[in-house]
C-alpha cells in the first residue's frame, strides 16, 4: 500500500527570479491555487492522506497555506467570499502535513533521502510540484500506484519528448513488457544527457513511486551531474536489478517550472475552467 506522498519543495526556483526571491516556486499560482495544492489534490485523489514535505529556507508560506488562517476565516465568514476556502479547508481536514527541512540544497536525491524521517520504510510516492499533471480519468499518481501495486518495484512516469530536450530530463532505456507498450523494465538511466549521448527520447517527469531501499541506495550515491546526488543516478542501481518500471503515463503535463511551461499551463486551467462556466 502506498500512503505517504513526498514533495521535495526546497528547490531555489532560480528560473522564477525575482518572484522567487521570497515566495516559494511551489507557491506560484495557476489561476487562483498555488502549485502544491494540485500536487496535494492529486495525491488525495489517488487515495493518499499523509503528506510529507521537504521544505527549506524561506519556504514557511507552504506551511502557513496547509493551515487555517482564523483571522481570515473569520473575515469571510457569512459572506460570499467564504466558498473560496472551501476547496482549501476540505484539503486541511482530510490530510495531515509534516514538515521537514532540507538545510542544504544538495539535488532532488539529497532532498528525497532528507524525508527518510518522514516516511519511515514503506513503499511511498514523490510528486514535483512543478510538473502539473491532468487527466480526465484516473490521475497520474493513481495510475503509478496501480502500476506499483501489479509489479512491486519503483515506478517513473515517463514522457516521450522532443529529442533536442533530453538535456533537460533523466532519460531511460528499456523493453517493453507484458507486451503493453506503456510499460518498460528499466535498464538504464542518464541524468540530462546531450541529445547525441541519450539512450531514448523516454524522459522521467515529476511522479515516482519508490521503494524504501531507495534511502540507502541514497546514502551511498555520489554527487553527479551538477555537483547535485540525483534520484537518477540511485534509481539506476535498482534498474540493474531490473527493480524499475518506467509508465508511459495518461494525461497531460505541464512543465511550470519553467516561464514556457508555467504560462502554457495558466492558458490551458483558464480555458478548462471558462468552459466549465459556460
Ligand atoms: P529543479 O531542478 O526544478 O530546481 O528541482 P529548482 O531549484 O526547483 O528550480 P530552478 O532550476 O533553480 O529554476 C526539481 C525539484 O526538486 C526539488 C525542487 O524543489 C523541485 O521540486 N529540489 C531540488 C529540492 O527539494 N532540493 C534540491 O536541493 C533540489
């Protein structure tokens, strides 16, 4: 069963300066709802109740929005403000929250390994807030955790993307299996390789599911690319055990932790919800 979700949420979300400067990436909103809320909703909706963030520096905002703000609150109440929070407050009594800091921002790895303490020696999920996902039926999470739930081994959403990006992306290489052609054993990993060095154009986005043996594999995991310890380079030990699984997932994502992706993803929520209101 998996029943922790981790949100690595430390980053410094360079790409995003000045806004970044003292509001968390995580915090940017698409539309009225900061970033980590629709990474919170989608692991509620994938059956997922406890929450475990990675925070860091100048991140207490995230904290303070997974709270009741009673002055606030109170502000509202009886008006027609009040529908506002509801999505919010729902969120607050259906979940619960820890927090813990990464003091030193050492790469998405480092930041995984400092949840050790939060999740404790069970299978669990990861989702980068960044990289929003929709999909009409099952979310992106939910679907992860059906794969895990059949294979018992960590689980990458994958992409198949522009062969001019591998750089920016781990990338895998792998057979297809059970002769679904969404559905690859691992072989290999590349942290943001150049294009003519890539093994695919198959690019892991912000969802996993990971086995706790992850944490000591961490441990042991040199800095690599960037200086940073990369989840990539520690998921590549368990791949050599064929201990990986990599899901051509459903839906659609959008990068927003870059201005392109972030802005594509604004349009997208804005026409969905006009839609709706129609
Ligand atoms: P990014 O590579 O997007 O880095 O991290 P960043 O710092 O957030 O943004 P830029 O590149 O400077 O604009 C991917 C994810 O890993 C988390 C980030 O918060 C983001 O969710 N992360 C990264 C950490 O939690 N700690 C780290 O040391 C690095």
């Amino acid at each position: 069963m998996v029943k922790k979700c981790l949100f690595p949420a430390a980053g410094y979300g360079t790409r995003f300066l000045p806004a970044t400067k003292a509001t968390p990436k995580e915090m940017l909103p698409i539309l009225t709802k900061p970033l980590i809320q629709y990474g919170v909703e989608e692991a509620l909706g994938a059956g997922i109740k406890t929450m475990a963030i990675i925070t860091g520096r100048g991140k207490r905002a995230i904290e303070d929005h997974f709270d009741i703000s009673y002055e606030l609150e109170h502000q509202i109440q009886n008006t027609g403000k009040e529908p506002l929070l509801a999505e919010i407050r729902a969120l607050i009594s259906q979940c619960t929250f820890s927090y813990t800091r990464q003091v030193e921002m050492k790469g998405l790895g480092h930041a995984i390994l400092t949840g050790e303490t939060l999740i404790g020696q069970e299978p669990f999920a990861v989702l980068l807030a960044d990289d929003l996902c929709t999909n009409s039926e099952d979310n992106v999470l939910s679907q992860l955790i059906k794969i895990y739930n059949t294979y018992q081994c960590s689980v990458v959403a994958i992409e198949e993307i522009p062969f001019e990006e591998t750089h920016k992306y781990g990338v895998i290489s792998g057979k297809i299996i059970d002769g679904n052609d969404d559905i690859y054993r691992v072989s290999d990993m590349v942290e943001k390789p150049q294009p003519k060095d890539a093994p695919s154009t198959m690019a892991i986005i912000g969802r996993y599911i990971l086995t706790p043996d992850i944490f000591d594999i961490l441990k042991d995991t040199k800095p690599g690319k960037g200086g940073e310890i990369q989840i990539t380079d520690a998921l590549k030990k368990q791949a050599k055990k064929g201990k990986v699984i990599a899901y051509k997932f459903k839906g659609k994502r959008f990068d927003c932790g870059s201005v392109d992706g972030f802005v594509e993803a604004t349009n997208y929520f804005y026409k969905q919800t006009h839609k709706e209101q129609k």
